[in-house]
C-alpha cells in the first residue's frame, strides 16, 4: 500500500484526501481494511461500514463493496461523493468516484 499513497490523490481530483468524501471499500479482510485506512490516513470510523458488512457477511469478493454502499446510503450518503474501492486475485485494485443522488 505504500506505492498506493504517492499515486493515491490520481483519482481524488484535486481533492486532498478521501477524508472529503465518504469512503465505499471492500472489506476483503480486517488486514486490508487496516493497510487502505493507514495508506490513505483515515480516522477508524471512515471504514465503519466496511468493517459492519465483513463482520455480518465476510468477504463476498470484489462485489462485496455494493453491500458497503447500500449500508452507507441507508445511513444517509445521499447528494454526496464518495469513492468505492474493490480487490481482486493478486491484489488488483479497482478505484472509481461516484456521486449520489439527493
């Protein structure tokens, strides 16, 4: 994950950290969930979803990250950006930013 935080701020447009939006990533284990918040310098609630949806379902593979955001528009993420973040075999890292509807 250290190569991630020099390259990390690519797909943030500008803004200065992940801390400015809220944060969808698949919980393929408590070991990943802990290197992508100490990469990107995140407070332990931003990964509370994700933490939630390992805990209940375990990792479901890449597509586990669609539970997260379900979780966190349930919670109100509504008219905002956020990021979702998944991983595949061989740690293959797929990024997007999105934007919710009010």
């Amino acid at each position: 994950m250290t190569a991630y935080r020099n390259t990390g701020t690519k797909f943030l447009r500008g803004r200065p950290s992940l801390r400015s939006i809220f944060g969808a990533v698949h919980p393929g284990g408590r070991t990943v969930l802990d290197a992508v918040e100490r990469a990107l310098d995140l407070p332990p609630a931003a990964l509370a979803a994700s933490r939630d949806i390992l805990r209940r379902y375990g990792n479901m593979s890449s597509a586990t990250v669609m539970f997260v955001i379900e979780k966190l528009l349930r919670l109100g993420a509504r008219g905002r950006t956020g990021c979702a973040m998944s991983f595949g075999p061989g740690l293959t890292a797929e990024t997007m930013l999105f934007h919710t509807a009010a």
